[in-house]
C-alpha cells in the first residue's frame, strides 16, 4: 500500500516524486522529532505551512521555511491563527509529564473549533494503538501491550480515546493515524497500514509516519478512518516482531 501511496504521478515535478501542491497546511506538535519530520517533508511537497509553536526558536532552521505562531493549544485564539488560511490541519502532539490530563482532548476541541470559522476541511491527527476501532483483530502481544499503556500511563490512554471520540464526532474530513512505537529511523517508504491484526509490525519511523500523513492529505485516503501504520523491516527486527504477534 505505501508503494502505491508514493508512486509518481502526471504533473509531478522533479523533487524526488513528491508532488508541489501550494497547498497551505497547519501543522500542531511541530517543535517534536515527528512534527519536524513533517515540517521537512511538507517542504519538500511544496506545501506551505504555519506552525504553531511554544517555543518557535526550538524549530531551528526549519523557521525559516514556516509561518510561525507563537502560543500553546491550549489557547483557542492561538489555534486559530495557526490554522488561519489553511485547508488542512496535522496534529502530531505529544504529552509531557507536566502536561494537562486533557491536553489532546482541549486540544482537538480547540483545532476543531478553528477549522469551522476558517474553513478548513481536512484533519489528520497521529494518536496510537490505545485507541480502538471496530475493525481491529489484535494479537496477542498487541492485546497485552494495549493493557500495560493503560496502566502504565492511564492518563495518556483516557486522554487519548477520548480525543478520538471529538475527532470522530466533528463533521470534518478527519483521519486518525494509529502508530505503534515510534523510532527516529530513516524514511523507509515501505511500510504496512491497516488494522490492528496479527501481523501489523510493532515499531515505525517517524519519518514514514510523517509521509503517510501527508499523503493521506494530499491524495484524500482514509477520510473518516482510524488506520495502523507499521514499518516493515528485516525479520531480524525487535524479535521478530515478537514472532509476528503470536
């Protein structure tokens, strides 16, 4: 499926088979190793980005190349004129310790909000496994890692589905892009995406998680679903994949 996603099309320029678009995105989380991934990449696409950021100078010599506002999500003013005279919108935030029990949920309230006075119709927003869907058949090992989040890190879990649950009921073209664990590997362009099943690799790039939510911008896949993207890599890798989940 990513092979497809990233094979060349009439009119493509000579940019290493991105397409230039001029399309005008907002990205939120772009100070972290995924958004920064996202904001190199949406350069290379030819697309124009505003960046809403705490600290824009932790941007580094990527502020050059985006429109930056200075502020948190958590200010819906803020949000706002991020997302001002954009058509889409890419959320790849993270949570830190000191982060507030409902930063993703105020979060996409707030991106929502902004997206309906200006107009923007398109949402893709990274969230993980944690979140369900229906379609999911997981394994057993996904089964047992989803257990041990929750535990582990309840808070991120609860703030996370129900983020989801604002997402889903927003009336806009939303997609949530469900990645396992993240690692700051080379953009592979080979990776799997689907549902959570026997089978689905475990760990993924930041860079390949970055492409393909771009593309599902781009190209208009995966409106209104909740896909799993897992890097496929040797058989050697993180055992096997824990013997392809058991």
């Amino acid at each position: 499926m990513a092979r497809q996603l990233l094979e060349g099309r009439p009119g493509d320029t000579n940019n290493g088979g991105w397409t230039e678009t001029g399309m005008r995105i907002a990205v939120f989380g772009a100070t972290g190793r995924t958004g920064q991934q996202l904001l190199i990449q949406a350069r290379e696409r030819g697309l124009h980005v505003s960046a809403l950021a705490r600290r824009p100078e932790k941007l580094g010599e990527l502020r050059d190349h985006v429109a930056t506002v200075e502020g948190t999500v958590m200010d819906a003013s803020a949000v706002e004129r991020a997302v001002s005279g954009c058509s889409a919108v890419l959320s790849v935030l993270g949570r830190r310790r000191d982060s507030s029990p409902y930063l993703l949920t105020t979060a996409s309230a707030n991106i929502i909000a902004a997206m309906r006075k200006e107009g923007a119709g398109r949402l893709v927003i990274l969230t993980d496994t944690g979140v369900e869907d229906p379609s999911d058949r997981p394994s057993l090992v996904h089964k047992i890692l989803r257990i041990a989040l929750s535990r582990v890190n309840e808070k991120l879990t609860r703030d996370s589905t129900a983020a989801a649950q604002v997402t889903a009921d927003s009336g806009v073209d939303w997609t949530l892009v469900r990645s396992p664990m993240l690692t700051d590997g080379p953009r592979t362009n080979n990776y799997k995406v689907g549902a959570l099943a026997r089978g689905m690799p475990m760990r993924i790039s930041r860079a390949d998680v970055a492409e393909f939510m771009l593309s599902c911008v781009i190209d208009g896949r995966f409106i209104r679903e909740r896909p799993v993207i897992g890097g496929c890599r040797p058989r050697s890798g993180f055992w096997q994949d824990v013997r392809s989940n058991l």
